[in-house]
C-alpha cells in the first residue's frame, strides 16, 4: 500500500496537535492540584479533575491513535535479511 507524503505529513501535523493539547492538559490538571494542595483549596482539586481529566484522556487516545497511523503508513525499508 503506498500513501503520499502529503498525507503523512498531515497524519504528523495532527499528532504534533493532539500531543500539545494532551500535554498542556495533563500539566494544567497536575498543577492546578498541585496549586489546591498547597494552598488548601479542595475545590481547586477537584474542580480540575472534573474539567481537565476528560479531555485530557481524550486527547491521549487521540495522540495514541495517530501514532500508531504514523507507524503503519511510513512502514520501514526492506532490508537483506527480510528478503529470506
């Protein structure tokens, strides 16, 4: 199956998103609970982990199934020993 460069490189585009978002995500969640902890504030604990965890699993996946688009698309070049 061969798959035009411009369609990896959107596949790569997307997945470049979707790990920035999960990422900025999952750090925004870890220190705005970090931030409820030391500041004693349960709400802000909770409030984050009822805002920020969904999407943030969302966008994981999400990264996850992109990547694995990226690894079958590209594929790898045959070499001498898978000749045999």
């Amino acid at each position: 199956m061969t798959v035009s460069i411009e369609a990896t490189w959107w596949i790569s585009a997307w997945l470049s998103v979707a790990m920035t978002l999960f990422l900025g995500l999952a750090f925004l969640l870890v220190l705005t609970q970090i931030a409820g902890l030391v500041t004693a504030q349960g709400g802000w604990i909770e409030g984050a982990s009822d805002h920020l965890l969904r999407p943030a699993i969302v966008a994981a996946v999400l990264a996850g199934v992109l990547g694995f688009c990226i690894y079958n698309v590209q594929g790898t070049p045959e070499t001498e020993e898978d000749r045999d």
